[in-house]
C-alpha cells in the first residue's frame, strides 16, 4: 500500500466520523423538540457505517482486500417517544401528556466522545503517513 492509499482511507475514516458528529450533533439540538413538521416530537436519527472495499493487495500468494469507511444511510430511531405527564403544554394530549423526543443526552455525549476519539485517531493516522513520506524523501537525497 502506498502513502496515498493509506491518506484516502484514512480521509475516509475522517468523513465518516464527521457526518456522525453532525447527526448527533442534530439529536442534541433537537432533545426537546416535541413539533416537527412531520408531526409528532423529533426522532433520534442514527448513522450506518459500511466497509467499502479500496483495493486488492497481492502479498506472495495471499491476495487481501482493503476497505475504506463509508457512511450508507442515516436511519430514525424506532423506539416510542418518553411519555412525560405534563398538563399544562401546549402539545399534551386529552390526559395531559407529552410525547418527548426519543434522545437519551447522555448516550449522545458518550457517541460524541467516541466519535471525536475516533477521528482523532485518524488524524493521528494521517499524520503518521506524512511524516513517513517526509523520511523517505529526506532518504532519497
């Protein structure tokens, strides 16, 4: 593999962990929103990772395949809104409930930390690539 190869699949790594950010980042902004357009309070949306093959590498007779992350969708959380006894809102119902956003703040924040961890770690990737290229050029003189 060469020092592309390994920034384009760490670039991938990046992307993906960035659109994650971004949709919990929409979850945490929308934990009390109990009107959508749609109707109802607002759902959890969550992201689908997938493993996109790059590249074959031939290695003597072994032959691997290297993948690259890909986001494949975002999908709404299936779980029933938090039903929460509350006469006096505007969106409660005949007995005085209201439908709450499926959004646990404190699962969101870990997903964050883990999001951010991870792409740290592939900016820390990328970084490692650069600095081995620069050692090959300063090889090279």
């Amino acid at each position: 593999m060469n020092f592309l190869d390994a920034l384009q699949i760490s670039g991938s790594g990046m992307s993906s962990q960035s659109a994650r950010m971004n949709v919990i980042a929409t979850n945490l902004a929308n934990a009390e929103a109990t009107r959508t357009p749609e109707g109802g309070p607002y759902k959890r949306k969550e992201v689908i990772f997938g493993s996109v093959p790059f590249k074959e590498v031939l290695e003597g007779q072994n032959k691997s395949l290297i993948s690259e992350s890909k986001v494949m969708g975002v999908i709404e959380d299936t779980r029933a809104p938090q039903m929460k006894y509350d006469p006096g809102h505007p969106d409660a119902d005949a007995q005085g409930y209201v439908a709450l956003p499926n959004v646990n703040v404190i699962q969101e924040m870990v997903n964050m930390m883990l999001a951010s961890r991870s792409y740290e770690a592939n900016v820390t990737a990328v970084q490692t690539t650069k600095d081995m290229a620069m050692r090959a050029l300063e090889i090279g003189k």
